[in-house]
C-alpha cells in the first residue's frame, strides 16, 4: 500500500478551536479598536493548534495568506476565535479563521475578520515520515471554505516563487553603517 493510500481522512470539525477574549483597554490601537497586531497573534496562536491537532505533528506558520479586517473590535468587546483545517497538501496546511465580535452588554454579534494561514508539518526523530491526513467538509460553509483551496494554493505557490526570487534583490547591508547610498540605487 502506498503512502498515499495510508493517509487518513478527517473532518474540518476535528480541527475546530475557538477561542475567545475579552478586549481591554491595553489590546487597543490609537482608533481605540483591537490592535491589528493583537489579533493576528490570537489568530496565529489559535490556527497553530487546528493544525496540530489536525496532523498531530510539529507544526510551524509557513504564511499568512490572508487578513481581512472587516469590522472594527471595540473595548469591553469580546473577540471570538475560530479556526479549522480547510485543505492539505503532503505536509503543508490550510487553516481558515474568523474572528466574531460580540458586543457583550446587547449579544449583538458580528463577522470582525477572516483569515487563511498556512502551517508545514515537519518531521522529527519520534516521526521522521509526515503524512498528513487528508480533509472532509461536512458543512454547507465548510464545503463552501473547502472549495476555494486548489485556488488558494495556486495563488500561494505563485506568490512564493516570486518572494524567493525578490528576496535575492533585497540588500542585507546596515545603511546607517554605510557612508553612501550609492550602493542602494542603480
């Protein structure tokens, strides 16, 4: 039997978290909202444990492929988290995110953000072979989510090759140590 054939198969709902939070006053920008920055770590910290507990592996942020900030989290809010795998390569993972704001004195909910991440499931001494199983919606919005990952990861792999190639543009030189700027310009 090949590998791919031993790859188990589970649901989105296996991989679910949630995760919530009460936004205080040191979580806010200057516009008095939830820092973006704060958010992006809740969701980070939340997708990594989707991930893990979908491939039951080290796993580590690749990229996050998406933020979109739909509606602004105010103080005395409570910032809901949830996260689950929406699709998988041989050991890379997607993981979807929104992020549901309540205002907690009405009940009064709303959709804040969404988010796709990717995660790398990396091999170690105890597993030294990765085979991360494969996904299966089974809701109308998890089917929906789960539709759109070949196209996701198009994007994905496109974006990448051209960072790699950017990045061998980008100077490592210290320019507060350098007497000139001539050496950052054509």
């Amino acid at each position: 039997m090949s590998k791919e054939q031993e790859r188990k198969i589970k649901t989105c709902r296996e991989s679910r978290v949630v995760q919530t939070h009460r936004v205080f006053p040191y979580d806010l920008n200057q516009h008095k909202t939830l820092f973006g920055g704060k958010l992006m770590s809740l969701i980070d910290d939340t997708a990594s444990i989707s991930a893990t507990r979908h491939s039951r592996g080290v796993c580590v942020t690749a990229s996050t492929d998406s933020l979109d900030f739909l509606h602004p989290i105010h103080e005395d809010h409570s910032v809901c988290v949830e996260t689950y795998v929406t699709g998988v390569g041989k050991s890379s993972i997607e993981v979807f995110a929104k992020v549901i704001g309540e205002v907690l004195l009405t009940g009064e909910r709303y959709l804040a953000a969404t988010s796709f991440m990717t995660f790398v499931a990396l091999p170690t001494e105890e597993s030294p072979t990765i085979i991360v199983p494969l996904i299966e919606p089974q809701t109308i919005e998890e089917r929906m989510v789960c539709d759109g990952y070949d196209q996701r990861r198009k994007k994905r792999v496109s974006i990448r090759q051209f960072n790699e190639e950017f990045a061998e543009t980008v100077t490592l030189a210290v320019p507060w140590m350098t007497k000139g700027w001539s050496e950052f310009t054509d």
